[in-house]
C-alpha cells in the first residue's frame, strides 16, 4: 500500500526563486538561504520519493475574489506554471498523480471534508519555489505532484485545528491507496512576514523558532493557535504556517527532526524549513470530528 514516510516544511518566498532563475544562489545575499537545503536536496537523491502532496496557497493566480475555496486539491495530470506578472517561471511543468488525487478527493469527501476538485489550473511560486529550492535546476521533476491549495489570503482562513485535521485525514486516504507509493507531504509559506502597512517588515525570530521546535516531538498545542496571535505575532502573512499543521498532522503522534533551517532576512521575510519523520509510524486515527474550535485555543508564548 502507499504510505507517508516523511514531511517537509518550506517558505516560498518569491524573490527565491528569481535568484534561482537568474543564477544568483551563490550571491552573498541569497547564499545562506540556499545553503541549508543542501541537505535536504541530497535527502530527496536518497529517499526517492514518488508522490508529494504539496500544500500551498494561491497568490491569485488559478483563483481571485470570484472563487475562494477553503481547500482544493488538484487532481489533473500536469499543471504549467502560472505567469505572475512577469512571464512564467523557467522550470519544467508540473506532472500530476491523478489516481492518486482521486482516492484522496473521495475519501475526503466521505470524511466530511467538503473539498473542490481542480481539474485544470495552473501553479504559481507558492508551490514551483519549493520545489526549485528541494531539486535544483532540473529538466523535468523527478517527483509527481498533487496540489493541494488552501486560503490563507482572504479572511476567514481555516483554523490550525482544522487543518491538522484534514492532513490525519489525507494520512488516512494515503495508507487505503493500494499501490505502493512512497508518498511526502510538504507544508509551505511563511514564516513571520507582513508586506503592508506600518508593520511592514516585522520578523519574530523568537515566535518562530518556538514553533518550528513545536513541529517536533508529540505536543499538539500548535493546532490550537488562534487567528490572532498568528496576526498580532507574525505579520498578516504569517497565517500562511496553518499550511505547516497540514504537513504535520500526518505523521501520527511523535516526529522526530531530521534536518532544520532558519534564516533572516530573506527580502522582508523569515525563512523556515524542516523535515520531520514519524517515531512511531502510526496512522491518524478517525474519523475526528469538525466543529469551531474557538474554546480549545491557547496561545503558543
């Protein structure tokens, strides 16, 4: 059967990959963000993994104001990179799993998760950055890729509950897929960022390793942040780390850091990046039930 064997946290932040496109990796600026994926490119070479479900957001690329799901999850055979204003980003198209993507559609769906199923669309820097910085300059991926887009752009977003949540149950869908598969999961955004307003630039270095090292081990009090203090502590853009609970909430009740990396200032954002393997190897069990989580949430400081 297919089955999750590791999960990966990555920031997607834009101005990575124009230095990757433009050969700029080396440039004393950009060189200590790519430096410490290094590792993980030389981890992938090993591991070989032959499915990612890439979690990521939508920077109005496939969706705008009139169409805003809460999840989507792509399930075509191939997504292009999306031109973003300056012309499409110079990497290879994105080749899809589309049985795969199904089975985790359907078996969503029956466990009360109300997903959009995308047939076509195309992939903006949310989800080719992260994939740029893991692989390298490449002629196509060496990976097949199920899109799995969240709102984290437009008020309300799902909570960190919720999307714990949802990846236990993708953990699930995995585990019934009967093809053997190596399959990864990879949370991506953040980490602190806001780009607007008087608080432009703001970075929390103290907030966000706190919860990079909460990522570890088998505590669960990241699934119950509010809103707020993702706002009030890490920027309007900071959200975006629900993605990471995603990636989380796969790998059962214990994890264990394999590799992890931190770097300031990337533009006028805080770059994170982790990869993290189950201790005990169990399967999240379910169904959990939905519902406002409001009374469960406590702050992580």
């Amino acid at each position: 059967m297919a089955r999750i064997t590791h999960c990966i946290a990555c920031s997607h932040i834009p101005v990575l990959g124009y230095a990757f496109d433009h050969g700029k990796e080396g440039e004393a600026y950009f060189k200590p963000a790519f430096d410490g994926f290094e590792w993980t490119r030389r981890f992938l070479a090993d591991e070989k993994p032959d499915v990612i479900v890439l979690v990521y957001n939508d920077h109005a690329s496939a969706f705008d104001m009139k169409i805003i799901p809460t999840f989507a999850i792509g399930c075509g055979d191939v997504y292009h990179p999306a031109d973003e204003g300056f012309g499409a980003r110079p990497v290879p198209p994105v080749e899809g799993h589309a049985d795969l993507a199904w089975h985790i559609a359907q078996s969503l769906i029956l466990d009360e998760f109300d997903m959009t199923i995308i047939n076509e669309m195309e992939v903006d820097h949310g989800l080719t950055v992260p994939l740029s910085m893991m692989y390298g300059h490449v002629d196509t991926w060496p990976v097949r890729v199920i899109p799995l887009a969240v709102n984290v752009v437009t008020y309300p977003p799902p909570s960190g509950n919720r999307c714990w949540a949802l990846d236990e149950a993708i953990a699930r869908a995995v585990a019934s897929f009967p093809e053997d598969l190596k399959v990864q999961v990879w949370g991506t955004g953040g980490m602190s960022h806001q780009l607007q307003g008087p608080r432009a630039g703001l970075i929390n270095r103290a907030w966000d390793n706190r919860f990079l090292g909460r990522l570890t081990g088998d505590t669960q009090e990241l699934r119950h942040i509010p809103h707020i203090e993702y706002l009030r502590e890490t920027g309007s853009e900071g959200i975006e780390m629900v993605m990471w609970l995603i990636m989380r909430g796969a790998l059962g009740t214990r994890t264990r850091a394999l590799h992890r990396h931190y770097h300031v200032p990337v533009s006028n954002t805080a770059l994170g990046h982790l990869v993290l393997e189950p201790v005990d190897g169990t399967i999240p069990p379910g169904p959990t039930p939905a519902g406002n989580d409001a009374t469960a949430q406590a702050p992580i400081a």
